[in-house]
C-alpha cells in the first residue's frame, strides 16, 4: 500500500518509518515533518494510506483528515499520538485505527489491514482522445470540465507528454492576449485548483501540480496520440487528419504527426 507518514517529531517520525519497513505490504512514498507540504502531496499524489500525527504546528492531523475528506480523496487515516482525548474526533472523521505512542508493530500491521478494506480498488480504463477534438473518458463515459481553461490545461500536458510544463508556457498558451502579471497567475492558478477537483472526483490521479509548473503520469492512461507514436496500427487508422481542432496551438503537433506518418508510412 501507498503510504505517507505525518509527524513534525524526528524521532517518533523515523520509529514509525522503521516499523512499516518491517511490513512488506507497506510502501513508504513520504514521510513529512511539515504537515502543510504533507497536505499538498495528499491532495495530488494517489496514496492509500496516511499515519497522521495529531498535535502538530500550522496544522494538525484532525484537520487534515478534515480536508481529505472534503475533497473525497480515497485515503484510508490512521492517527498516531500520545494523546487519548482525540479519538472520538478521529472516529468521527471515519479514521480506520488510532494508535498511541510508542506504537507496536502488531498495531501497524492491524491499522494496515483495516485500511485494505477501506481502500477499495477501482480498476478505470482512462482513454484520452486527441483526434479530432480532445477529450477524456473514464469506462468509455466522458469527462464533464466545468471550466474550460481547466481542460484547456490538461490538454496541454498530454500534448507534451508527460514532460514538465511552466506556468509561464501554459500562460502563454492559455492567455495569450493577456498582460503576464498577478491577474493572468491567479487564472493559472484557478485553472490548476479545477483541475486537481474534476479528477479527484473522478478518483484519477495522473495529473500533478507543483509550484509553478505541472506534468502528467503518461503510464497511468491510454492516449490515441501516444499510441499512434508507438506504431499502433489501429489507432493510426483512427487518425483522419485532425488534432485537438479546438486550440490553435495544437496547429504544431498536428505538422509533426503527418510528418510522422509520412515518414513511417
């Protein structure tokens, strides 16, 4: 399992860290001391389950688990503190176990084993189109944007596929007539943040943001576009001369294909 610990305490966070070493079904992909930073990988890294400290500055672990839940992110919540009082709030937040410090492996490997029931897996075919016009689709139903640029932006990162992309770039892509200042960051900015909503809601994660440019994980969906690049015989086939018509600045991509074909044809 995915796993990220939480604690803004060194040596009870390493502990931790060495017990779930010691569990094979465990995967540590984190472990923070700030629980803001904590917060933001939550919100765009897929991950299974999160040992959270309670009492921490800026932020604490109730909250957090607050903000997962509002979000309708599928991460299982483990607390782990020293402190009894918190455990009706963490049950009320559907916490899957409770632990008190110094924790025992055994209460590791049980919290894990709820958490697999709470982490129910969801196998989605996620088919990105590019022919013609662009769109996303989750078990052959598509995706609904509720705002334009937000799918605007997506389709600029499959276009680059999978590289990373500046905020500058996707500015210059989105907002082209508009002057580079604060205004046309908070549209870029607004754009990310419906982004990061539309697919959390669709439990997809391929997409990530960090401060100031973003990227999508290539192997996490299909693309008819990637697979004519591999040779795809039947997504060649599907390809009859037109690429994301909608924006202008897929007008490159779209020389590069039919020189491909060309090329390979």
């Amino acid at each position: 399992m995915r796993t990220v610990l939480v604690d803004d305490e060194k040596a009870p966070l390493n502990y931790l860290h060495g017990l779930c070493k010691q569990i094979p079904e465990i995967e540590v992909v984190e472990t923070f001391m700030n629980p803001q930073f904590a917060l933001e990988y939550l919100c765009k890294h897929p991950v299974d389950l999160v040992f959270l400290d309670v009492e921490m500055p800026q932020i604490s672990g109730i909250d957090i688990a607050k903000e997962i839940q509002s979000r309708g992110i599928k991460t299982a919540v483990v607390f782990v503190t020293g402190y009894e009082q918190y455990a009706l709030d963490a049950f009320r937040l559907d916490a899957v176990s409770y632990i008190l410090k110094p924790s025992e492996i055994s209460e590791v490997i049980k919290a894990m084993q709820k958490a697999k029931r709470y982490v129910v897996p969801e196998t989605q075919k996620v088919f990105v189109q590019t022919f013609d016009h662009f769109d996303v689709f989750v078990n052959e139903k598509p995706i609904y944007f509720s705002n334009t640029k937000a799918k605007e932006l997506l389709a600029v990162l499959i276009d680059r596929q999978g590289s990373i992309v500046s905020m500058d770039t996707i500015i210059d892509l989105l907002w082209p007539e508009r002057p580079y200042d604060e205004n046309v960051k908070q549209l870029y900015r607004k754009a990310v943040n419906h982004l990061n909503k539309t697919l959390n809601a669709y439990n997809i994660h391929f997409f990530v943001s960090n401060r100031g440019s973003c990227y999508v994980h290539k192997a996490e969906f299909i693309c008819d576009y990637y697979q004519l690049l591999e040779g795809n015989e039947m997504f060649i086939k599907r390809f009859h001369g037109e690429y994301m018509f909608e924006y202008s600045w897929g007008e490159n991509t779209l020389i590069k294909i039919k020189k491909y074909l060309k090329k390979h044809l």
